[in-house]
C-alpha cells in the first residue's frame, strides 16, 4: 500500500530479515529525546531482533521503506487481555516531518480494523510535541487514570520500572468502530 505521505513511501508488513536495520531506525529515533531534556529515553536498548522477528511473524510489524529500505515502523503488542496496544512507531529522524509516521499509524489502523478489531491503545509522554499532541491530532484521546484495564495498569508500572516517570506519560486509545468486539 502507498501511503499518502509520499507515493515513493511504501508500506508493507515487516519481515525477519528488517530487524536490524529497524533497531538502527529506534536509535535514531530514540536519540531525538536527549534534545527535549528525556536522555534516559534516547540511551534506552532498542526492541530486541527476536522480538522483532516474532512480531514479523505474528503479523504484528509493519514497515515504510522508501527505494525498498526501511525508514520507519510500527510494532503492535497483543497485550494479555487480547486488546492491542501500538508498542513502538519509530521514523528515522533523517526522513522526518514527511508525513511517514501519520501514514504507518492509519496503516496500522486500517490492516487491525480489517481483522475485525475495534481499538488501538498506546502509552507516550504527555508534552513532547510528537508524542500526546501528536496522537490526539490523529484521533486517540487520553484514557483517564480509572479507565485503565488491569492490564493497562501493569504497562504503567512496567515503564515506570524502566525509569519513565508516571507523571509525565499517558495512556491514549483510538475506537474504530464502537459496536464490535477488540
């Protein structure tokens, strides 16, 4: 499928073989934080090789590529309660602002509501500006502290073991369709 971000940005499902180049693209990605004041977040390992290729298998990664490389992904984690939850999107900063990021979340979105579920969740900080802002412009809305299943819960106190302070993160959904099943 071409995203609209730009016709030459194709997105397909992830295969093995992209795991390493999808961790240099979380690097890069991830480096960008040490400028908003978050370096625990830019020094932290990327996803590991056999959790990507699992979800490459899983059917639960999907990435851009421009001229065939990889330049940006997303990973969906099926949590223990079976709902989804949008566990990492990551664009190479060098191919930033182009719209690649929006085009993977919708990408995402449309291939999940098509399998027949009905909501995305995800976890990311409350200020920076390509995080919460950023998602609640493509639709999701922050779910408040009582909305939050038990599982949902433990994904908070998992990112706060890591070092992310609770406080400065929330946890957002996007319903697609208000009727069905997750």
């Amino acid at each position: 499928m071409k995203a609209s971000c730009d016709p030459a940005i194709v997105i397909r499902p992830g295969q093995s073989a992209d795991a390493p180049r999808l961790q240099a693209i979380e690097d890069a990605a991830g480096a960008l934080f040490a400028e908003v004041g978050l370096p625990e977040v830019a020094f932290m390992a990327p996803r590991s090789r056999r959790l990507l290729v699992e979800a490459a298998e899983a059917e639960r990664l999907w990435v851009a590529c421009l001229s065939q490389r990889p330049v940006g992904f997303a990973l969906v984690e099926r949590l223990a309660d079976g709902t989804l939850h949008l566990e990492e999107l990551s664009v190479d900063p060098a191919y930033g602002r182009r719209g690649i990021g929006t085009a993977l979340v919708r990408h995402v979105e449309e291939a999940l509501a098509v399998r027949g579920h009905t909501a995305l969740t995800l976890s990311t900080f409350r200020d920076v500006a390509w995080n919460a802002p950023w998602y609640r412009r493509l639709g999701y809305r922050i779910l408040n502290d009582d909305d939050l299943t038990p599982v949902l819960q433990a994904v908070r106190r998992e990112e706060a073991a890591l070092g992310l302070a609770p406080g400065s993160r929330v946890v957002m959904q996007k319903q697609f369709y208000e009727d069905a099943e997750n």
